[in-house]
C-alpha cells in the first residue's frame, strides 16, 4: 500500500521557542557553521526576533562560519619523532666529525718556507 500526504495534514513537527537564549548559544552556532536563517528556524524564531537578537554588542557583525568538510579521511600517517627539515637552515658537510678550517689552511708551514 502506498501512503501519501494529504495537503491539509501538517509533517512538520514544530519546534518550541526556549524561554532563554543566550549569547553563548548563538556564538555556539555561529563557530558550528549555523546562519542566521538557521537559527530562526532552530529557535522557532520570528525574522525581526533573529534582527533584534544581532543588535546586540556581542553579536552586531558575526557571521556563521564556513564549515568545509573534506570528502575524504585525511591521516597523518608521519613517525612523530622523525626530525623535520627545516627549508630555512642550511647543513655544512662535516669530516670525520670536524669543521673544515674558516679560511684554508692555518699550520705553520708557511713559516719554515720563509727559512
């Protein structure tokens, strides 16, 4: 048996208006992506309610914020304690665990030359 709607039947179960709404709460839904049109219907709010609510101090100017989901599950999978490079820094090549002399060769065999 198919069940249809009849036009005159109301599906939409509705929502009632809490008697305190604060600040928090709609700063709440503003940071989870939640619009202004959102909340009106969230709140079972009227559209001058939603207007007056935006006047305040706290909330004059705040937007909802976009909430962009990847459509993928994204994992770092990179050992923790694997050194990170830094593109900033620079290596110098070491022998034998010593630093190649600052400028050349600084013994003193330049001195027996002059003998």
């Amino acid at each position: 048996m198919i069940e249809a709607n009849v036009p005159g039947e109301a599906t939409q179960t509705s929502v009632e208006t809490p008697q305190t709404i604060t600040i928090s709460m709609i700063l709440e839904d503003l940071d989870n992506g939640v619009d202004r049109n959102a909340i009106k219907e969230k709140y079972n709010l009227q559209a001058w309610e939603v207007k007056q609510m935006f006047e305040h101090p706290a909330l004059k100017g705040k937007k909802a914020k976009k909430v962009r989901k990847l459509s993928f599950n994204f994992v770092d999978d990179t050992a923790l304690d694997a050194p990170i490079a830094d593109p900033a820094q620079t290596s110098i090549p070491m022998d034998n665990g010593y630093l190649a002399e600052p400028h050349g060769d600084t013994s003193d065999d330049w001195k027996n030359s002059f003998e």
